[in-house]
C-alpha cells in the first residue's frame, strides 16, 4: 500500500485528486489530506471519500513544522497542492502568498528530505512563465512571473528543484495550464461564471474578454499528475495542458449557450493589474513519455456546467457569505 500526502486536498484539484486515487486504486493506497481549510479548503469537498479507512484528514497549516514532521515519517508521496492560488487576493494581500507558497513548500521539502520520501511532487502554474503572444512556453523557458500569486508558485517551484540538485530529493515540479470541473471554488472564470448565470446574475468580464486561456478538465490534470508519479523522471519539469486554448469571452458565451441564459448577462468590467493576455504551454515532453488528455473540452464543460446545476447546495453557501462581500468590492456590481 502506497501511502500518500497530499496537501490541500479540501481545495478543487487536491479534492479531486484524492478521489481519482481511490477510485484507481482503491484500498491499495491510504491518503492523508493535510488542509488548513482557509476559505477555498471546504470539508464539504471531503464527504465523499470521508468515511474511507484509507483516508485520514488533519487540519492544519504546511507552514507548521512541527505538524508537518510528525505526518511525514512512513510517506512514500507528497503531493503539495497547498497554495493561495487566486491572482486577484494576490494583488491585495501578496503577504499570504509568499509565506504559504514559498515557505510552506520549504518546509514540505525539509521534512520530505528528513524521511526519505519516494516522490515528491510540487504542483506549480503555467502563469510562471508570464504572458506569451505567439507559440507556447516549454519547459526550459524562462520564468517572468507577472502577479504576486505567480511569483510565489515560481519560488516555490525554483526552491523544489533545488532540493533535487542539492539534497537529491526525487522531485518532480508539474506547470499545468487552467483547470476546470466540479468542486472549483466559485471565484475563478468558468466556476464563477456558471454559478452566476443559473442565478440570473452578471458576469463580470476583464476588459474586452480578449485574454486568452488553455483549459484542462481537472480529472485529466489528476491523471497526468498519477502517470508522472508512475513515469516521470526526477528533477524534471512538465508543461500539462488541454490544448484548450480559449478567450473569455468565448468561455462566457458558451456558458451563457449551454445554460440558455441571455447576451445581457454580461458586464464588461475594468481590467486587473497586471492582466496576461495569452498563457500557452508546449505539451510535447509529456505527451512523448505517452501520456494526452481523455476529455473532449465541450463534453467537459458540459459535464462541469451540469453538475454546478444539480449541485447548488454545494455553491449556494460559499456565495452567501464573505465571498460575495469580496465581489461586489471587487467589480461594483450585484453578483
């Protein structure tokens, strides 16, 4: 039985992670999920695999040393998902990025290092490599982080590697472009944008909606963070991608398409600071090593659409509270 500890996992991907590793391998891998259940961390996301003898759930900080070297011993993977991960509360409160990505990730690292783990992976962004007009960013490119939440995730993803050159940790750092699916914290584009139409209220659109962005369905984002535990070599890095590459006016017109809502939803709004245009990352050394995504982008949304339909006991809470405050302050509008 593999032992795994992944951080974050009451968030969107580590949640769906976890449950991508049960339904794989079912009992042949016991999971620990280390979450400090900040505002995005739900315990809701939790309640399906909560139950589970192979399952154990701490709540705590990545950045408490203390805690995270008393879980560490007997770990064969540690998959850091843990982050701050919203661009826009990066630009008003950049301090929470740098001490949880970057500082947390030390300290993931150092008890990793002490107890000889088999794996370590440190999920990364794509946003690393900043804004790109033209092609798609490859491993080996340069790191032009343009926001405070893709700065942090690029000192921790340069502070991994270094743990691999220096410490010989088995590290492996993933990019992943913009992912998509059921359980996303409704702050981010499609979550937001969803869960705002069936409630008949505006979405919110950065500048003219020209910014341009490859989507992948979060269960092919779990599979290929799986094949690389399986596949990858260490001290390597890897671009994940949908080649999905959309903008969001065409994310918000499909939505607004599929869920048959009115043109009059949207609600151009002013551009962030800071705002890339384009993300885009070149796949090929991952898909060499034989690994492509399983899922149809419009099949996919579709899938993400229906399930914020049918699930709205899941949304409705988090919009009521703190978040919407957040929004209105954000954008100026009724959300």
């Amino acid at each position: 039985m593999k032992k795994y500890l992944v951080t974050g996992g009451a968030g969107f991907i580590g949640r769906n992670f976890i449950s991508y590793l049960f339904k794989k391998y079912d009992r042949a891998v016991k999971v620990i999920n280390l979450d400090k259940l900040t505002y995005a961390g739900n315990p809701d996301n939790m309640l399906e695999f909560k139950d589970r003898p192979e399952f154990e759930f701490v709540k705590g900080d990545i950045c408490d040393a203390a805690l995270v070297e008393k879980i560490m011993p007997g770990i064969d993977i540690v998959v850091n998902f843990a982050a701050e991960s919203h661009v826009d509360r990066s630009i008003g409160s950049p301090d929470d990025f740098i001490k949880t990505d970057i500082f947390g990730a030390f300290v993931l690292l150092e008890a990793a290092r002490k107890n000889n783990v088999e794996k370590f992976i440190q999920i990364s962004t794509d946003e690393v490599y900043g804004s790109i007009i033209k092609g798609s960013f490859k491993e080996t490119d340069t790191l032009e982080p343009s926001s405070p939440y893709s700065a942090s995730k690029a000192g921790a993803d340069r502070l991994a590697y270094s743990y691999f050159v220096t410490f010989q940790l088995p590290v492996i750092i993933t990019r992943c472009s913009n992912n998509f699916g059921p359980f996303q914290y409704p702050e981010k584009l499609i979550s937001l944008f969803v869960t705002n139409a069936i409630e008949n209220k505006t979405l919110p659109i950065y500048g003219k909606g020209e910014n341009v962005r490859d989507w992948i369905y979060v269960l092919d984002h779990c599979d290929a963070i799986d094949f690389l535990i399986q596949a990858g070599e260490n001290g390597q890095i890897y671009n994940i991608g949908g080649g999905n590459e959309r903008t969001n006016l065409e994310i918000t017109d499909l939505i607004l398409e599929t869920l048959n809502k009115p043109a009059g939803l949207k609600k151009y709004v002013g551009d962030r600071p800071g705002h890339d245009f384009r993300y885009s990352v070149d796949t090929e050394k991952l898909r060499r090593l034989g690994w492509t995504p399983k899922h149809e982008f419009t099949e996919a949304m579709e899938e993400t659409i229906e399930w914020y339909n049918q699930n709205s006991w899941w949304w409705k809470k988090i919009k009521s509270g703190d978040f919407l405050k957040y929004y209105k302050q954000q954008y100026q509008t009724e959300l």
